[in-house]
C-alpha cells in the first residue's frame, strides 16, 4: 500500500478547525488505475482539493491564524509567488487583516491576480524568490507602532510544519474507519521540507497510531531542485548555486534544517526525477483521474 501525502477534496470542515484552521477535510481516494501499474495498492490524499489546490493553507492557515489570534498580529506579510502567498492571501481576508506579498519577477500574471482577488497587496521585487524574501523580511521587520506585521515563511516554521501534521491525523482517521492498513511507505514531494517536515511530525504525534513511526517516507525532487537530497548527503543544510527546473516557483536553494533533522530520526528515502518524467506524471495523473496536480 502507498499513500501520496500531496495530492484535493470535499467540503466537509474538520471538527478540530475552530479559529486556527482554514483547511477542508480531503478524501483519501483508492487509485486502481495507478495501482494497476506499479502492482500495489496506492492511496491518494487528494489535497489539491484544498482552497488554492494545495497543501499549503493546511500550515499557512495555522500559522497566520495563531500570529492574529494570539500576537495581534494586523499586517501578514509574505514572499511567495506561489501557493504559500496565496493562502496568506486567502486567510488574511478571512481573518480581516492587511495581506502584502513580495514576488519575483517570474511569478505568473495568474498568480499574481488571484493574490489581488483575495485583497492582497502584490510588489514586485527581485528576480527570484530569494531576493523576494530579503525584501519581505525589511518590511516585516521595519518599525510601525500602528502597523503588527509578521512574516509568514513559505515553508520554514515550526507553526507551520505544526499545521501540515494533520494530514497525517485525516489520513490515519481515514484508514482506521475504512478499515484498510497501514501503508508501506508514504510519497512526498519536496520543495523547501515544509510539508516533509509536518507529515514526518504528524507520524510521531501521540495521538496517531505508533505503527506509524515504522513507515518509510519517499522524498521526491527534481532535478535542478534537489537540494534536500544534497543536503541529506552532507549531513546538513546546503544552499543549491541556482534553481534550474522548469518548476522554478517550487524549488528552494536551501531547504529548512528541520526536514535534515527528520532524516536522523525517521527513514527517509530520496528520490530525484527529471522536470520530463515530472511533466508526463502530470499529463498521465489529469488523463487518469481527470484532475490537474
């Protein structure tokens, strides 16, 4: 059995949401057609159901959440051009606070628009996300006795990885209700080892079943965007010179330490794919199950 931990879903809200979670509770679907090829039982977690199709507000949500409810935090301030940006986009409005988000230059017209939809204040700034975030972190910083502002990490937070956790918890809720067992391992995608980070943690939580602390994970990349399996290598975080994938809105130069230090602790196996075999997954995924990832 294989479950894909990043894959979205229905419209029932989970019971533990309350003011900190803006997340929907995503069905856990049974792939025969990609059971049929690799001649195992594969469990997809379909969370490209969520608001945004993406994992993201799982952890966004919280973390923007805990800053409001509990700092007074007014101004939430990001540097993603990608889905982290717009689920602070998308919970900012909902919590009924100022939302400003750095870009780089290559971010989409299409991203950029569905930031401003949910009121978001959009600047450009840099040409990649680094040079994005710095600026991101000057303002988020600078003094403004009228103005809380915070910045929200895409991926690297300890709230966040917190909030990724339960997708571990619907997973294991999932199963145990339908019956079905343990998997042999758990698929992971890996950009900068936020949502690695929160469903390794969600394995070890009390509250799931310890069989889970026993079941592998698979860490997949791309090729020209494997830095955590570079920095699994060296034993530590280390800093890729340049982002050449074809997903370049995805990747990280570094990934966070947390996702290195779940290596010490937890099996985690990684796995680099080419941006082609990355494409065509894409294409067989919509043509198999008529949605898009």
């Amino acid at each position: 059995n294989i479950s894909f931990a990043n894959c979205r879903c229905s419209i029932i809200k989970m019971d533990e949401g309350k003011k900190y979670y803006f997340h929907d509770e995503t069905p856990l679907f049974d792939s025969t057609v990609i059971g049929s090829k690799v001649r195992k039982r594969v469990l997809l977690k379909m969370d490209s159901f969520q608001e945004g199709a993406s994992f993201k507000i799982r952890g966004i949500g919280y973390f923007c959440a805990k800053l409001v409810h509990d700092k007074g935090v007014n101004h939430l301030v990001s540097s993603s051009g990608g889905n982290a940006g717009y689920a602070t986009s998308f919970v900012g409005k909902k919590l009924g606070v100022k939302v400003t988000v750095f870009v780089p230059i290559t971010t989409k017209p299409l991203a950029i628009a569905a930031m401003q939809r949910e009121g978001a204040d959009v600047i450009i700034s840099g040409s990649v996300w680094d040079e994005a975030h710095s600026k991101a972190l000057e303002f988020a910083t600078s003094l403004d006795p009228n103005d809380r502002r915070e910045y929200i990490h895409p991926f690297d937070h300890p709230l966040i990885h917190e909030g990724h956790t339960t997708l571990i918890t619907e997973i294991d809720k999932q199963l145990t209700s339908n019956n079905l067992p343990m998997p042999d391992c758990l698929v992971v995608s890996v950009g900068g080892g936020g949502l690695l980070c929160g469903v390794v943690q969600g394995m070890h939580l009390p509250t799931v079943r310890p069989e889970w602390q026993q079941v592998p994970v698979i860490a997949v990349e791309t090729t020209g965007a494997a830095s955590y399996n570079e920095a699994v290598k060296a034993g530590k975080p280390v800093t890729l010179d340049k982002i050449t994938t074809i997903a370049n809105t995805l990747g990280a130069k570094r990934v966070c330490d947390q996702s290195v230090e779940w290596s010490k602790n937890h099996k985690i196996i990684g796995a680099v794919v080419t941006d082609e075999q990355a494409v065509n997954a894409c294409k067989s995924f919509a043509a198999d199950h008529r949605s898009l990832v």
